[in-house]
C-alpha cells in the first residue's frame, strides 16, 4: 500500500595523523581531552591550518563513487551554537563539496540497483558529550577530527538496501584506505531520513530524521519500526509528524524533537583558509590509486575467472584477501587450485592464529610454489595443504619443505604396483572378500592402505586406477580356475 522513501547522512572519520585543522593527533582513546590543541577549543585567535592528507582521502573517495570533483578546495564555516561545538561555527563545505552526483552500485536479492550520491564533503567533528542525571561533560578528543559526510539522494526503498548501502560503503573506506569505519569506535555512523507515500504518487510522504546510528542492525531495526509506526499513522488518518527520532536499545525509536523548517545556517567561505587549486594532474595520479572495488571484483571472477557466486563473495569481500588472491594468480597459478587453498586453508589459518595476512607466514609466492607442485601432478591436493600447515607452524619456506623431504608424489606405475602388491599380500582376507563376494568396498580399503605404506605421495589418481586394474586380473585368474 506505501512506498518507502529513505535518504542516508553517512558520516566517516578519515584515518589521518593529525586532525583537520590542527596538530593534535587523531587517534581513538577512552582517556578524555589528550589529543586537544587550541585550535580545538576554538579558543581566541586560532587559526585553522588545512590537512592535506584528509583532503586527499576524501576526493579519493569522491572518486572512487564516480563524483564531479570540484577545480579547488574551499571550505566554508556552517554557523549554530551547541555545547559540543566550541567555536560556534563548524568549518565544513557548501560551496564547492569534494564530490557530486556520484553513485554506488549494490548487490540485493541478486540484482545491482544504483544508489545516487548527492554529495560528499569534508568537515571538522564536533566535540562529543557525556551526559549525567545532573550535568554534562565534554570530551575534546574529537573536536576537530576530519569527517566525510556523503548524503544520498532518496533513492532506497527498503532496509536491506539501506544496510547493503552502509556495508559497501564501508567497504569502499577499507579498500581505498581511507578509514578503519568501525562503527564501536564511532568511526562510522549515519543519520536516516525516511518518510512513506502512497503507491504510484510522485509527492513524498512527511520526512522523519533518526539521528547518530552506529550500528548496521540498529539502522536495520529503526527502518523497519519506522514503516510499521508510519503506516499504522497512515491507515488510521493520522499526519507523520516532522521530527527528529532515537533508537533505543528496545529496537523502538522515540521523539527528540519537532522539525518544521530547516535551520538557516548562514554559511559563507570560510575566511581564514585560502582556496587551494586542483590540477588535472594532481587528480589523475589519486585516481590512479584507487583500487578495484569489490562489487567490480566480484563480477571480474564470474566473468573472467568463471567462478561461482559464493566463491566470488568470498574473495571479494575483503580488500587483502582480493590482493593476496590475485597476486597468486599473477605467478601462473591454477585458478582452481588458487581458488581452493585460499577459500578454506588460508582463510581458516587466518581465523584459526587470529591474524591477518600482514602477518601470515605463507606469501603470495610460498602458495604459489604449493599449487605447481599440485597442479603438476608432484604432490596431493591433501598433502599440498599439510605441508602449508607445516610451513606455517616451522615458518619455513613450504617447497623448501618438500624437497628437503622428498616429498614429490609417486608417479611410477612400477613404485605403485609394487605398494599394491605388498598391500594385497598383507591383507588376504580384504582380497578373499572382492574375489568371492565381489565386495566394492575393499578398493577404498586399499587406497587407504597403499597411501599410508606410500606417506601419502602415491599419485591418487593413478594408484587408483592401478589397483582396480590389479583386483580385476585376479578375479578372471579366479574365476578361471
């Protein structure tokens, strides 16, 4: 019966030495007000020095969700008054954003819907609060630290896109480098708009505001709240009042605030910062370093590598695991065999030592001289993967560990044979149980047998195959008889 409606304000601290416009240091802490300088106090005569790398990091990720970028950077100051907010005024951008009329491209129930960015710019945080039942404190700490804000168009309709949006974004962050966006250390966190219109009309339905959400499934559960509270108003013929809303831990969200008009915020140019010229040069060397995003590296695996769906999501998911993939594969390595070692025995060695891949032993290279052994018939798939796990607990070099072991696989049909023979004298009873009963089972039984008299290097395959053979010529020499 309604349409949902939903634009997103998502906010994200850049990953920045110092803060936006001052020396202090950027840096997470529970200890309140040590990484503050005057700048941040916004005390008498300060003057804000611009961060280069926090602008940097903001038109790199303008970029890489395919905005207009501007031809030089200003800032503009953005006036109000609220405790958290020391000079009075918010140093911020109005008149040329870092980026606009951008898109993001995402993946839900199987189908890419694109989501239109309005724009993206740079400002400074605010100072942030800790209320008591009789008084307030203020923590400095991030006052000041550089903040991308990028607002979407209304454009979502649901609150699986919505939180689909906010994981790819993030991912976007990650990829780029441009920020941790943890959401618990209030790295990334978004305001919701959303409002309900009755099908097929083209008139938005009343906007109501839920502010500061950090967590995904907290934007989830507000959305969802929303619609059936809304559209409970709606069907008893009741207005959705304009207002600003909280979630609560109970899922519910509560009224903070009316909302009629916007706020008149009286922006002008910031006058103590000089606008700074983009060069088309300077823009085509940061947009060089943007890498290859997830969603285009998850298509390239279908399409190139043929690979499945899941397979694709998995090492696509994660910027370093995609890295670390295709470096593999830029040593000539199986893609199958690629796919394989990295999907399960990398990334469970991962979770298993609780690391990451800046600290795991097997490179890109080690896995690759695995896999040739593997891909040329050498050593087992099995086997391969004990030897990695070997590798990893000696920290030596994995090939160095099969040829110092002589570990190469058994290819010698004469090597073979003579295993299986030994195999068959010393098990009568399991070749009785084929020759009499026809028993099927028994051939994995001596598989199992001539791969452990072997240490695992008899060429499966093969030993198979000769051992069906084997079995077979003594049942005609049987039934001749």
């Amino acid at each position: 019966m309604y349409e949902v409606v939903i634009g997103l304000e998502v906010h994200c601290e850049l990953d920045t030495k110092s803060k936006n416009f001052s020396s202090a240091r950027n840096e997470y802490t529970h200890i309140p007000n040590i990484n503050v300088a005057p700048v941040d106090l916004g005390l008498p005569g300060i003057l804000p020095v611009v961060n280069e790398e926090a602008c940097r990091k903001a038109l790199k990720t303008a970029m890489a969700l395919h905005c207009t970028t501007p031809d030089e950077v200003i800032f503009d100051r953005k006036n109000y008054f609220y405790a958290d907010l020391p000079k009075g005024y918010q140093i911020t951008q109005m008149t040329k954003p870092m980026g606009r009329n951008g898109y993001l491209d995402i993946m839900v129930d199987g189908k890419t819907k694109r989501i239109l960015i309005h724009q993206l710019h740079l400002e400074e945080d605010t100072a942030s609060l800790d209320h008591y039942n009789t008084y307030s404190l203020i923590d400095y700490n991030r006052s000041g630290i550089p903040l991308m804000e990028i607002v979407t168009e209304p454009c979502i309709s649901s609150a699986e896109e919505a939180v689909t949006f906010l994981e790819d974004l993030r991912d976007v962050f990650l990829f780029c480098g441009v920020s941790e966006a943890k959401s618990d250390k209030g790295q990334m966190r978004c305001d919701v708009n959303i409002s309900l219109k009755k099908k097929g009309e083209t008139k938005l339905g009343t906007k109501v505001e839920m502010k500061n959400i950090n967590a995904f499934n907290s934007v989830k559960a507000a959305i969802l709240y929303e619609i059936k509270r809304q559209s409970a108003l709606l069907d008893e013929g009741k207005e959705v009042v304009q207002e600003t809303r909280r979630i609560d831990e109970d899922g519910k969200t509560y009224s903070m605030r009316e909302k009629v008009d916007a706020i008149d915020y009286k922006y002008y140019v910031e006058p103590n910062i000089p606008p700074v010229k983009l060069t088309d040069a300077y823009k085509e060397e940061l947009e060089k370093s943007i890498p290859m995003l997830k969603l285009d590296r998850f298509e390239k695996y279908i399409k190139e590598y043929h690979l499945s769906e899941y397979d694709a999501q998995v090492l696509s998911k994660n910027r370093d695991i995609a890295d670390y993939f295709e470096e593999v594969l830029s040593y000539g390595s199986d893609i199958e065999l690629a796919v394989n070692f990295v999907t399960t025995s990398v990334l469970s060695s991962l979770n298993k030592l609780e690391i990451g891949l800046d600290e795991f032993f097997i490179t890109p290279k080690m896995l690759s001289g695995i896999i040739d052994y593997v891909h040329k018939g050498k050593i087992s798939l099995d086997h391969g993967k004990k030897i990695m796990y070997q590798a990893i607990e000696k920290k030596k070099d994995p090939v160095e560990i099969i040829e110092e072991s002589s570990l190469s696989q058994i290819d010698d049909d004469q090597v073979l044979l003579d295993y299986i023979k030994a195999v068959f004298s010393e098990n009568p009873e399991q070749l009785r149980q084929y020759l009499e009963e026809d028993n099927q089972y028994v051939v994995n039984f001596f598989m199992g047998k001539v791969m452990q008299k072997s240490n695992r290097q008899a060429n499966p395959n093969r030993t198979l195959d000769l051992i069906k053979q084997q079995l077979e010529e003594r049942k005609k020499e049987y039934e001749g008889k």
